[in-house]
C-alpha cells in the first residue's frame, strides 16, 4: 500500500496492489463521513436532515388544590395513533430553520427555528404574534433514528385560593427518509 493516510502503509512500496487500509466513518449521513475510508469506524449523527414522524407521545400530570383541599390529583398518557402523527415529517435544515409537513397537506417554512445547545434543541416556533420556545433534549440519534424527550410545566398561582400544577413529558421519535 503506498498511501501515507492507509493503516498498513508500506514506505518501501513501489506499487499500490489495491490493499490499502483507510479507517473512517463511511456514512455519508453521519458528520464525521470521510469518502476516502473504506473500512468503518465509528460514525457520529446529528440531527439535520429529513425526519418522518414515528412516535408522538405524552404524559400529563395534573394538580389542582382549592381552598387546602386536592380537587384533582391524575396522570394521564396519550399515544397518539400513527395515522395521526403531526406533523408527520420534519427537515431540519443546517441554516436553523425547519420544514414541518402535516397530515392535511400543509407545509409550514416559516415559523420553525432551531438552534442546539449542549444536548438538546431549542426548538423556537413564532406564529407571528408569539414566539414560545420548547427545549427538547436529544436521547439518541444514528443513521436511521432520533428520539427527542422534553418536559414543560406550567404553575398558575394568580388565584390565592387556588393552586393548579401541569406537567407536560413529551416523546418524539422520527426516522431518517
């Protein structure tokens, strides 16, 4: 092998027989792809690219105390049906913006951003007249699959005789097209 970058380079070769060894990530979906190695060492995925929606998961826990007493105390976990995921399809472009696709043919390019932050997405959705930004932590991305999780609570305590406690964990699995 004369190729100084191969693994089992041969200085005192004069001929290349074809038998170089170069290691390296040979996805081209992953960040680390090298189109010079022709033997696969670990890869490493991000997020941009186009995702189908596969999972669309939330758990609810609610609290409501009126006057000292627990009116309502509940967990409550929606599945959502695979022919009513939505959006179904989500690209994540490497400029920040994403692309959302849904189930009644809408495409919305505008209103979605994202930016990340150690592991999680800051996914910033502004309709125009709010802007509300969701954290959503990345579990695990590979060449084929990413799984994000998020939890939101929300605390409204404007009523002194009442105190009500929402707790939103959300999980969003998608596929690579």
């Amino acid at each position: 092998c004369t190729d100084p970058n191969a693994t089992n380079y041969n200085a005192d070769a004069s001929t290349d027989d074809g038998t170089c060894t170069i290691e390296g990530c040979t996805d081209p979906n992953a960040v680390n792809y090298d189109s010079n190695a022709n033997v696969s060492t670990d890869c490493i995925y991000d997020q941009v690219g186009s995702w189908t929606t596969t999972r669309q998961d939330y758990e609810i826990s609610s609290l409501v105390i009126y006057l000292g007493d627990t009116i309502l105390n509940t967990n409550y976990t929606e599945v959502t049906p695979s022919d009513s995921l939505n959006p179904t399809r989500m690209d994540f472009k490497a400029n920040g913006m994403i692309i959302e696709y849904y189930i009644d043919g809408e495409i919305d390019s505008t209103s979605s951003t994202w930016t990340v932050s150690n592991n999680s997405i800051n996914y910033i959705n502004n309709d125009g007249s709010t802007t509300d930004t969701t954290t959503l932590n990345i579990e695990s991305v590979t060449s084929d699959f990413m799984r994000l999780t998020a939890t939101e609570s929300e605390l409204d305590t404007s009523d002194p005789i009442v105190f009500a406690s929402f707790t939103f964990d959300i999980i969003w699995e998608f596929s690579r097209n």
